[in-house]
C-alpha cells in the first residue's frame, strides 16, 4: 500500500484526517504503457454519526486499510484469468471519504473532525501516479464500483441528497446537469447524469444488485416486521408477491437504461440476472469455469470486447430465473 504524503498539499484526507492510500501492481510486456484504474466501493455515510462510526474503520481512515490487497478479477494478473488486462498497470484507489470520490468539506465542531474530502483524494492520488507512468499512459481504462422502496418512499434518494449536502458534493456534480434539473441533488444518481458523459463507459451491473435489494429497495425502515427476511436470505424463500415486486425492480432498472442502450454509439453494457453485488472484482465472477455468462460471453469478455472495439458489447439478460450460469450470493451482501 501507498500513501500519499502529498495529499496534505490539497488537503486530500480520509475521513479522519489520515493520507489516502493505493495499490499498485507494476504491468509488463505489451501492457507496461497501459493503466487501469480501479475506484474501490463501499457505501457511505450521509450524517455527522455515521461518518465518525466510519471514520474508525478502513472505509474512512487508511490507519486500518490492509497494507496488501490480493488483486482478482479484473486486476489479476493471470492471463488465464484476466485475458485483456493482464499485463496493465493496474492501480486500486483505497476508498476512505465515504462519499464515492466527490465531496469538498470539513466538519469541525471544536470536539470533532471529519474531512470530507474524496475529490481532492482522487486528485492527489492522480498526481501521485503521473510520474509513475501515468502521464505517459498509452490506454487508460477507469473501474468503478456506484429508486423507491417497497412503501414507495424513496429511502435512497433522500440518504442521497443529505450525503451532496453533508460533503459539499453539488460544486462537483456535472455542471450541465445540474442546471437541467430542478433539484440538481439528482445528478449523483447514474440515470440523470450519464446522459451529459461525453466519455465511452461500460455499465456492469446485476439486474438484481443485493446491496440495492436490501438497502433501497426493502431497507429495514420499509420492513418493519420482517416480512422481507427470509427472502433476503434466500431467493426460495421469497414469495410470488415478492419475486414480483423484484421483477418490477429490475424493470425499472432497463426502462433507465433503455435510451443507453439503443443510442449510445460507444458504450457496453452487460446486465444479468444474478442476485450478487461487484462482479468485476471477483475471480468467480469476472472470468472462470463457471462464471456468468449471457450468450456464452463472460463479463470479461464482454469488457474487453467493448474496450478494444472488437464487437458490439451491448448484453442484457433474460429474468430471473432464466439464467443457470448465477451465482447468487446473496446473505453475504446484507
């Protein structure tokens, strides 16, 4: 692991106040020019309480981050496991602001601090790498790990919008976007401000995402009695009503992206129907005996088709249950 001591330059701190940190893993052969970039997930915090409970964790501060970081899937350096990407210089960027890269703020209430400080982090973490290589990149390929409930309250839009306005995100957000909307906030969620991307991406994503299930979709506040719980930790367990109610989650999800998928000239996107969360950093997931497929094309393969341009890379999966290639891991993501 690597600090950055010259994030104090810009003021570049984890939540409480320590140096942001990244893995590196140097490339070789044909892919020593080429970088990849990995933006490490893992929620986030959306009030003073939350974020000093965080704050005394490895997801905001690099005090308690593991000083070595097994690299799978798409950072494996195996070419039997990670064909495309191999060989790049590949790079995960620790995630310790608890505001996925974005925020500009800081909490001091003479007791307390808290800095929220993710744009600056990722900042610095940039200018660290230049010198390294980075400035003299070849390819460049960035990876990032980002609805109403069940009472029809919208649980995460209003967790969403206290987080922009705790961590000072708004001044961040996509200016275009932000003077479109009525309520600029909305520019955090993926379906308002994709649309003002200017740069190729590739969406990766279960149709079924278990983290979404069970915090946006039936957070505990929505199941008060517990309704919820066996089929949280089974999909067998789930009732007719409720596989509906899922079904109609992942609707909504594709009627998002119908507009992606029928006119973007230079995006992919591969979205199954699995009940899992972050497939691209699980070996499992991304590229093995086993892993999911749609159309016999891996999650591996489907990236790299996209990314070197050898074919259209635009997958979408039948529904749930359809699909014999899933994993379905879903009790470990609660």
């Amino acid at each position: 692991m690597t600090l950055v001591s010259d994030a104090s330059n810009n003021g570049g701190f984890c939540l409480d106040g320590s140096l942001p940190a990244y893995h590196l893993h140097r490339g070789f052969g044909a892919g020593a020019s080429n970088w990849l970039l990995q933006f490490e997930g893992g929620g986030w915090c959306n009030d003073i309480q939350s974020c000093l409970d965080r704050a005394k964790t490895k997801r905001g501060s690099s005090l308690y981050m593991n000083k070595l970081e097994d690299f799978n899937g798409i950072l494996s350096n195996d070419a039997s496991l990670n064909p495309d990407f191999y060989n790049w210089n590949r790079v995960k960027l620790r995630y310790c602001d608890g505001g996925s890269f974005s925020g500009d703020a800081k909490f001091d209430n003479g007791t307390s601090v808290l800095y929220f400080r993710g744009q600056k982090i990722w900042e610095a973490i940039i200018l660290d790498l230049l010198p390294k290589g980075l400035g003299k990149a070849d390819k460049v390929k960035i990876s990032l790990n980002i609805l109403r409930d069940i009472t029809l309250n919208y649980t995460m839009r209003t967790f969403f919008e206290n987080l922009v306005s705790l961590q000072g995100i708004e001044k961040n957000l996509d200016k275009n976007c932000t003077s479109f909307l009525d309520n600029p906030k909305l520019c955090m969620f993926p379906q308002y401000f994709l649309n003002y991307m200017t740069t190729p991406f590739f969406i990766l994503n279960t149709a079924y995402d278990v983290y979404q299930f069970h915090h946006a979709l039936v957070p505990p506040s929505a199941d008060m009695n517990g309704d919820w719980k066996g089929c949280k930790l089974s999909i067998a367990s789930c009732t007719p009503q409720q596989l509906d109610i899922l079904q109609g989650f992942r609707g909504d999800m594709l009627a998002a992206l119908r507009s992606f998928f029928m006119d973007s000239t230079n995006g992919g996107m591969f979205i199954n129907s699995c009940f899992g969360h972050c497939q691209s950093e699980t070996q499992e997931t991304w590229f093995s005996l086993g892993s999911p497929i749609i159309q016999d094309k891996t999650i591996a393969g489907a990236v790299g088709d996209w990314y070197f341009s050898r074919n259209i890379s635009k997958f979408i999966d039948c529904a749930y249950p359809c699909d014999a290639s899933c994993h379905n891991i879903i009790a470990q993501v609660s």
